[in-house]
C-alpha cells in the first residue's frame, strides 16, 4: 500500500481553508451575510490552519517537522472547532436563554480606547443566534465544525503516520 506524501495533505489542507475563506468573503460581500465575533473567531482559525499547512508544505519537514506542523494544525482546528461547536450550540438555544455574544455598545465605548470600540463594532452585528443561511439543515458554524473536525483528523493521521512516510527523513526538527 503506498503511503500519502505528507506535502500533499498539508497541500490539500491548505488548498481546503483557503477555499473555506473564499467561501466565506462570497457570503458576506456578495449575499450580505454579516459575520458575528465568533464567526470572525472562526475565521482567523481557518487562516491559522491554512497558513501552518501551507509553511510545511513549503518546508517540507522530516518525520520531526510533519509530527510538529501536523500538531499545531490539529491544535488551531481543535481551537477553532471549540468556537464553532459553541457557536452551534448558542444557536440551538431556546430564545430566552441565548447569552449575549458580547459587550454592549455603551460598555466597548465606556471601557476601551476609541478606534478598538469601532473595530469591535465593525466585526458584525454581534447576534450569534441567528441561522442566516443553511444547507442541508446546517447552519454556517455546524458545516465550519465539520470542516475543523477534518482539519484535525487530517493533522492527527499526519502527525501518527510521519514515522512511516518514505522520504521524510529526520532531517530537521521543524
């Protein structure tokens, strides 16, 4: 059985976050979806991912080097899957006991400088709860869940078959 090339998982996980993102831009320049804070959150995850993939891909580490990018991977999915997951959850709430997603506009302004309050202002309209859109019955943060969730299967299978990719040699630690 011939094993995967690590360079083109991480490749391939890469290639699916920037997808992810572009994914993303469309829904909120083009069909005026509006992100939340913790869609923001989930997004900056998604780069996260997306980034470490692509510098490994271009590294093209040993055994030690797959077994670290592929850690930190599964570690910014797994992150980012904690949003998402808590993200889906405020929405399955009843109404009456959805949290609010954060400061109100009279706080950002009492408690932090000017241009932060803005920036926070500007990150969406802060009502996690709403399902603006789905597809087959998920919401946008249940199908971001699912897409981290293989973004740490995929860091997971590279981080335990580095010991067995041909080529990889030890090269390096990173």
């Amino acid at each position: 059985m011939k094993t995967s090339s690590p360079r083109l998982v991480f490749l391939g996980m890469a290639i699916f976050s920037t997808g992810l993102i572009a994914t993303a831009l469309y829904m909120q320049e083009v069909l005026g979806l509006h992100p939340c804070p913790l869609c923001i959150t989930q997004r900056i995850f998604v780069i996260v991912v997306g980034v470490l993939a692509f510098l490994a891909c271009l590294h093209n580490p040993g055994k030690t080097g797959i077994r670290v990018y592929a850690f930190l991977c599964a570690l910014a999915a797994l992150l980012g899957a904690g949003v998402a997951a808590r993200h889906v959850w405020i929405q399955n709430l009843p109404e009456d006991q959805v949290p609010a997603c954060g400061p109100g506009l009279q706080y950002m302004f009492e408690h932090f400088p000017f241009m932060k309050a803005l920036e926070l202002l500007f990150m969406g309209d802060g009502n996690c709860a709403d399902v603006v859109w789905q597809f087959m019955g998920l919401s946008i943060p249940a199908w971001t869940l699912l897409a981290f969730v293989c973004f740490v299967i995929a860091g997971v299978w590279l981080f335990l078959r580095a010991p067995l990719f041909k080529g990889s040699s030890d090269k390096q630690a990173s």
